[in-house]
C-alpha cells in the first residue's frame, strides 16, 4: 500500500507507528467463522468452550 493508493489509512497507519513504534495494527474480532461477533461474556464462555480456548 501507498499513501497515494490510501491515504487516509496511510496516515492513521502511520502515525499508530510514531505513536507505539510498532508498525504494524491487527485489527481481529472474537468469532468463529458463520457466529456472530462476541459481545458478552456468555457469548465468550460459549466461544471458550466450542473452540477449547480459555477465556478470562
């Protein structure tokens, strides 16, 4: 990627980097794949469970 191909996510890409000086973001959420997104901690048990991950 560019800043002229993206720039906008260039920038916030970026300035993450100046920031933490990391410079990369990993932008995941907490789901199986077909499963609605993890919004509570029932959901999170459940998650837990299904894919045998611990979930604190």
């Amino acid at each position: 990627m560019t800043r002229e191909q993206h720039p906008l996510l260039y920038r916030v890409l970026h300035e993450w980097e100046l920031e933490t000086g990391c410079p990369m973001l990993l932008n995941t959420s907490l789901n199986s794949r077909g499963e609605p997104l993890v919004n509570s901690w029932e959901h999170a048990s459940a998650f837990g469970r299904r894919e045998g991950i611990e979930v604190l």
